[in-house]
C-alpha cells in the first residue's frame, strides 16, 4: 500500500520562506564593495528576492534560464540565490579569480543570459563583455549612485533599479524538485572545468544534512561568517542552511584579509565560520602579530585542502577555537565528510586526538564511500591500506553538464586518494594526480607537507613528485619561509627524521618567495611540477 503522507517538493523557495515566516527578525550584516557595514533581516531579504525574481522575469529570464553572478559573499548575491532558482531559473555562480578566456569559456558553455556582478568586476567585465555573446543583460550590483559614468557595456543595468522597479508581491511557484537550481564549475585544478548542476531536492537534502551537529552544526544560536566565497560551492551551502534554522548571517565582501576578518567576527559575535587553509593561515598570522584573541569564535570549519596539523593545533590550543576539518568537492555539493567526533575518540586527548582530527572524517547519512584498488576491488577499513576513494549519494554528481557519465557502477570516482579506518574516518593521502611514486610505491605528499607546514620556520610547504633517473620520480619540498627566516636543507630535512619511513624524505628542498594558487585558494602542484621539473635529473 502506498504511503499516506503530503508529497511537496523539496525546493529552494521553501527554505526562504520558512526563514521569512520563523525567523524574520534574525540579521544579515554585510561588507559591502564600498567598505561600509549594511544591515537587515530575513524578512527583507525574502522581500527583496521576491522584487528580483519577477525583475528577472521582466527581463526575458524563464524557466531553466541561466542567469550568471560574479560577486562577493553579499546580501544582494543571496537575494539572487534565492530569487534565480525559487523562480525555477538556474543561478550560476562565476569564480572571478579565473583566467578571463576561462570565464569567457565557462559563460559560453552554461549559455548565460543575464550576468550581475559586483562593481569590483566591472573592469573585467567591460574587457570581455565582446566575448560573451548569450548575454543579453548586464547587471551591476550596486545603487544608481554608484553606477559609472562611463562604461564599454552598453545598457548596464542598475541592480537596485532593478528592485525598486517591481512589487514584492510574486508567488514563488512550484515545480518538480528534481528541476536544475543552480551551476557551478569545477575549479579546474585537475584539469578543464566541468559544469555540476545541482537540483532542488539535491540542494535541499545536502542543507539539511549539512546543519546537523556532526557536520557544520548550524542553529538559530549561531552566527555564522562564510569566508569560503558564494562562488565555490555555494559557499559549501551555507547560504541554505542559514534560511533552514535562522542563524545570523555576516557577509565579509571582498574583504578577506586577516586583520579585516578578525574586526569583522569581533563587531558581529562571530561563532562560527568556513573556509580553506590559505585564509586561516593570513588570519593566524595577524592574531598572533598583534597579540589578539578571539572573545566569540566558537568552531571554524577548514576544508577545500588538507588542513595542517599545526593549523589544527594553533587554533584549539592556542585561540581556544574548535576546529572541524571537512572534505567534499564541487561534484559533491560540496560536502562529503566531516571530522567531527565519535564519543569513544572525543575522549583522547593531545596527539592522538590532533591525529584523529586531521583526518578528513566521516560521511553524514545521505553520503556513502568505499575505497577501491587498481581493479575496483574494495580494500579494508583498516586506516592503512589506501585506494582511490568512490562516494554517492544523494548530493553526488551523476553526470555533467556536458560529457559523459563518469560513475562506475553507480558511485563516483572522486580522484582522491585516501584511507578509512576502522571508525569509519576517511584520510586522504593524496589526489591521483599528486601523487608521488618512488620505485613502483607511493609517498603522500600530503603527510610531508604536513610535517614541514610544524617546522617553526615554514609559512606554506608544497610536496611534489619530480622526475627522478633512478626512481622514476621521487619527491621534492617546495617551501615559502616565514618572513626574516631562511631554514637549510639539512635543517629541513632532519625535521623528518622517525616522522617518516627514511625512503618517504624528500630529496631536496627549495625555498621559493610564493606557492602559486588556484582560483578557489588550492596550490597549483602541476604549476611547480613543471617549473622543477629537471631539479633531480642529471645535467640539469
Ligand atoms: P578542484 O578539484 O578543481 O580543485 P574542488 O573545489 O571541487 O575543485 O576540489 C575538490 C578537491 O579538493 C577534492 O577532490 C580534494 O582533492 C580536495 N580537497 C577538498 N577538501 C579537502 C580536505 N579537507 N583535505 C584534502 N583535500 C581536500
């Protein structure tokens, strides 16, 4: 017999709506481009994302449309993630740190129609506008006073025009779940960008998943900081799981250096915030400079790379803030795992507990994983034996925008590395691109960066496999020092003396002034690949 209960659509909507009607009094504070500080609530925000939804309407934009933004994390880049796919049009979140034939590239593939963008971008725009031939309407992120006297993009619109020009009264519609909400490419790290389309029910599954306490622990209690940009992954569907329970909201704007950060979650009652390991480690760096300390930040959330054990420590034990290390990717939704707790190992303490929360963690309900061998074969959970992991769920890609269907036998290869032991705590030992192979095995790089990253001296390390005549590749240390600092070779490399099997040291070690980054902060280990790549041969 069938079920008897309601059947509604998971939908996007219905998250604004629910913190429109719970919640309506709860603030979003947001650095705005200009540097000033704006203010409202959930209930103007749901006003406001009604206004532009039917100002998208009025401008051609229907049903599937794509409709592009290059923005900040804002309160008007979250009006247009909820009016864009509450309306059922697809919002499609651009990284502004790619190359402009990247963007140009990635905006012709999604066929955008409408691009909004924050004026920080308007130069970039106006360079490639020509280029961009599905869009018909610009839109500037911004009020009539600040739009530009001049500019190369004929009819510009004015976003608060926009909002001003329309009634608040629309009806946001229903439709299947399974309708397309929203577009995000992979960053490209490991090759041309993909596009993942993300759907209503996936969306709303993975918000729901995602604020659980074993996750990101999202409540109405919390106010909660997303540095992790609006542009990578949603930020990880904080914008969501914000609506769902109500939490307060504090956009950063473009303004994501450490000291600017550190006034911002002070002002605001920051308790909780997101992003990768390159962002905590300028933030760090100004706190300890300056001697400061948090008085509110309760649990930080580092994911998008591994997060250094160090990192790790200097947060818990020197500023007192829990740290919750996450894995997923963009395929993902993003989020895969998080290492928050069992209650048999949140009993360890000092370095078996630092060594349990490195790790990548567990998969909430809604995520499953395995890790295979060469063949496909499952290995075992022993926290040893590592393979190329494989997940699905119900926020996992099933295939791309355009191209084929990467899944085998219904679970995605997410081209990592890794290790899950008997907890069920997943670690990734590497991306199989990175890693490095001596004599037929491999070696982490991962693990070795680690290390270096607790030497006193070393402000950012990279691991990488370069070409070797006798071992086919063996690994190289690429680190930046801290500033006044220059450590040795031999200094470097005595540091891992019984940290690591002897065969697993680096070769050598180069110090250099920068580890290039990719668009969503990740270091760019095919870039230093290539630059040393003669470093071991012979002659070089
Ligand atoms: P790209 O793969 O193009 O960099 P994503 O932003 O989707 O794009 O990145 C996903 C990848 O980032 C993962 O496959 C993994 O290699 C890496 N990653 C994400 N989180 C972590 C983490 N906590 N530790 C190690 N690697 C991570």
């Amino acid at each position: 017999m069938n079920g008897l209960m309601m059947q509604q659509p998971l939908l996007i909507s219905a998250l604004l709506r629910h913190a429109e009607r719970h919640h309506g009094e709860r603030e979003i504070v947001s650095r705005r481009v200009e540097g000033d500080i704006h203010r409202y609530t959930y209930r103007d925000l749901a006003a406001r994302a009604r206004r532009m939804a039917r100002a998208m309407e009025a401008l051609g934009v229907a049903s599937g449309d794509r409709v592009a933004t290059l923005a900040w994390n804002g309160y008007r880049h979250m009006e247009l993630y909820y009016a864009v796919s509450g309306s059922g049009a697809v919002l499609h979140t651009l990284n502004p740190r790619l190359h402009p034939d990247q963007l140009a590239w990635i905006v012709g593939d999604a066929q955008d129609g409408v691009l909004c963008f924050d004026s920080t971008f308007l130069p970039l725009v106006e360079a490639v506008a020509a280029r961009l031939p599905s869009v018909r309407h610009f839109v500037l992120m911004s009020d009539r006073a600040h739009m530009p006297a001049e500019t190369g993009i004929p009819g510009l619109l004015c976003y608060e025009d926009l909002c001003d020009g329309h009634g608040d009264d629309y009806a946001w519609p229903e439709f299947d779940e399974n309708r397309a909400s929203s577009l995000c490419y992979t960053s490209g790290t490991t090759g041309n960008p993909k596009g993942v389309l993300y759907s209503h029910r996936s969306t709303v599954l993975h918000t729901m998943a995602g604020a659980l306490p074993d996750v990101l622990d999202m409540s109405a209690r919390e106010t909660v900081l997303p540095v992790v940009p609006m542009f990578h992954v949603n930020a990880w569907g904080i914008p969501y799981m914000a609506c769902m329970v109500g939490a307060k909201l504090v956009f950063p704007g473009p303004a994501l250096d450490g000291k600017s950060l550190y006034e911002l979650f002070e002002a605001e009652g920051v308790t909780l915030t997101a992003g990768v390991p390159t962002v905590w480690q300028a933030l760090l760096a100004h706190v300890e400079a300056n001697d400061l300390h948090f008085s509110t930040m309760r649990r930080t959330v580092i994911g998008g790379a591994a997060c250094p054990p160090a990192m790790l420590d200097a947060f818990q034990e020197h500023h007192g803030v829990e740290v919750l290390h996450a894995w997923g990717m963009t395929e993902l939704s993003p989020i895969g795992t998080a290492c928050s707790l069992k209650p048999e190992l949140a009993a360890l303490g000092g370095k078996q507990r630092l060594a349990i929360q490195s790790k990548q963690g567990r998969v909430p309900f809604g995520v499953d994983m395995k890790i295979v061998d060469a063949d496909g074969g499952e290995l075992p959970w022993d926290g040893k034996t590592s393979g190329e992991l494989l997940v699905r769920g119900h926020w996992v890609l099933a295939k791309y925008l355009r191209g084929p269907d990467p899944c085998i036998d219904g679970w995605f290869p997410t081209g990592d590395v890794s290790t899950i032991d008997a907890y069920g705590y997943m670690q990734i030992t590497d991306r199989a691109k990175d890693v490095i192979k001596s004599g037929g095995e491999w070696i982490g790089s991962i693990d070795l960066e680690n290390i270096a990253m607790a030497h006193p001296k070393v402000a950012m390390a990279a691991c990488i496999g370069v070409p070797h005549p006798k071992w086919d590749e063996r690994p190289l240390l690429v680190i930046v020092p801290k500033p006044g600092e220059e450590p040795g070779r031999d200094e470097m490399l005595a540091h891992f003396e019984g940290k690591v099997a002897r065969w697993w040291i680096p070769d050598d070690v180069v110090l250099v002034d920068a580890i290039p980054l990719g668009a969503t902060g990740k270091m760019q280990k095919n870039r230093l690949r290539e630059q040393f790549r003669q470093h071991l041969m012979p002659n070089a």
